[in-house]
C-alpha cells in the first residue's frame, strides 16, 4: 500500500453511519462492517435495525433532529465496553424534496433545514470531541445537488450547498487537530428516495393553486421523468458506500469526491461554464421530457431564457 492507502482506523474501530435504514447509508454500514470496523448504524424503525443487524452492525435508534438520541449516541459511544473509539462518522441521513420555491411553505423549509443540516451540525457537536482524541474522519453525504441547483430542487439543493459550505468551514477548523472531513457528491443513485420521486411531485403539484400548476407543472413532470430516465444509468447504493469507505481508508483523502457516471463531468461544467451558459445547457436536457402538451413549447421557451 502506499502512504495514502494506509488506512488511519484500525479493525477495533467505531464508525457511525446516520440514516442507514435503506439505500447509501445501509450500504455504507454494510462495507464498513466488512471492512472490520463495528458499526452504530442509525435508523428509525425498529424493523429497520432488525433488518441490518450483525455481529459488526449494531443497530441504533436514532432521529437527528432529537436531541435525546444523538445524547444516547454520544453515551454509547464514550462508554463503549471494549473500549473502542471513534474513528469515522457518516453523515448521510437526509430527505429529499423536488418542488419549485413558490410553492414550499416555510415552515416545510424549515424542516427540511432540520433535517439536511441542522441534525448533521448536532451530530458532528456531539461526536467531535471523540473524533478529535482518535485523528478520525468525518463524511458529509452531500449530492450533486449541492453544486448546482436546478429548477424544481431549489430547498434540497439549498440545504445541500449549505452542507457543503459547512464541510469546507470544519475541514479548515479541525484539519490541524488530525481530523479528515470528506464530502461525497452522489449523481443518479439507485435508492428508494429516487424511486419516491414522482408520487411526492404529484402530491406537490395536487396541494399547489390553479395558478401555480399552470406556472409548474410541466416543469415539475419533467424534473420527475429526467430522474427516472436517470436511473437506469445510475450508480448503486454500494457504489457509493464503496467511494465512502475508500475515503476513509486514506490518511489524506480527497476533500470531495463524486459517484455516478456522469456526476464529475457535471459538477466539472460549473467551473467552465457561466451561470447563463449552465442554464441553456439544463434547461435543453430538460426539454425532451416536458409534457407533450398545448403548454410545452411556451413551457421549454421558458425554460431556456431564464430572466
């Protein structure tokens, strides 16, 4: 191995996987796990952890925006009976959401904020300290989404760039104290937030005014079939947590690191591009996917000079 390979844990290790019931985060459990680490995987359901428990997956239950069980977290940790530490934490519980600005009620914003951001910051306060005895890693499970912001996913992207900001912010603060801080930037992946997509967009676009599905439900339909065309060509859950683990395992990973075919050339386009160009360019990927209705063209006209 070289330098870089070394892994910085050891087989005795504790890793925390938060929103490990399904997709990224189970995957990411399981790799872990096989990699030698014992992991305290963080679910809601009790059906869940019965799903994912082995001997080196421990179960916990585990809402981040509680504070009651990111304290127990955080106890079990610093009383762990063989005395293992800390050395990796996953932040990858998250929820997603595909709705214009206009239409999100501001308390809704306000939870997703909850749930996308401000239960990773209490997470990371909990946990750092030990993080911070064993040089460990911390791995914000960010998205596409939180480089480039397209129509339709203005609260998710917001919450995810605003991930990203705080990612860069602690790598700079505690680098110089020994711990890593990785962002993963997933593209098109496989899970069961994917697979939700379209009946969420019709709940949407069902409680929004005659007014508003005039102005986005075209759009919206077509943000839905993109992703679902998207999928077939997409990465796996353990895709991802294969990127995550690797990460891990290096003493000076990269800060950032994307999964998926095309995720990279995308997120590489917004350092090329300007901000008008990027437009033209999402809104012509759009385009084959709007509904093929009265309201289409005027639709993809929109869509392709934004104001």
């Amino acid at each position: 191995m070289t330098n870089a390979e070394t892994q910085p844990g050891s087989r005795r290790d504790l890793a925390v996987v938060t929103g490990a019931s399904s997709g990224i985060g189970a995957a990411t459990a399981r790799e872990l796990a096989g990699r030698g680490y014992h992991v305290l995987a963080g679910v809601r359901r009790n059906v869940d952890a019965d799903a994912l428990r082995t001997a080196n997956i421990e179960p916990v239950i585990l809402d981040i925006t509680q504070e009651a069980g990111i304290a127990a977290l955080s106890q079990r940790v610093g009383n762990d009976p063989e005395r293992r530490r800390l050395a990796v934490l996953v932040n990858n519980a998250g929820v997603g959401i595909n709705v214009p600005v206009e239409t999100y009620a501001l308390p809704d914003w306000r939870r997703l904020f909850e749930v996308n951001l401000f239960g990773h910051v209490a997470v990371i306060q909990a946990l750092l300290p030990a993080l911070i005895e064993s040089g460990g890693t911390i791995v914000n499970v960010s998205s596409v989404g939180g480089r480039v912001a397209m129509g339709a996913y203005g609260p998710y992207a917001c919450t995810k760039f605003a991930l990203e900001a705080l990612s860069d912010s602690l790598r700079r603060e505690v680098g110089q104290l020994g711990v890593r801080v990785v962002v993963i930037e997933p593209g098109a992946v496989r899970t069961e937030m994917l697979g939700q997509v379209g009946v969420r967009a019709e709940r949407v676009i069902d409680a929004m005014t005659v007014a508003q599905r005039g102005r986005y439900a075209a759009l919206l339909r077509a943000v839905v079939a993109q992703a679902e065309a998207s999928e077939e060509g997409g990465a796996s859950p353990e895709d991802a947590a294969r990127t995550i683990a690797g990460a891990v395992a290096r003493a000076r990973p990269r800060t950032r690191y994307t999964v998926g075919r095309w995720s990279g050339a995308f997120v590489g386009l917004t350092r090329l591009l300007s901000d008008r160009a990027l437009d033209r360019l999402l809104a012509a990927g759009l385009k084959p996917h709007l509904p093929r209705s009265a309201h289409a063209p005027a639709a993809a006209g929109r869509l392709g000079r934004p104001a």
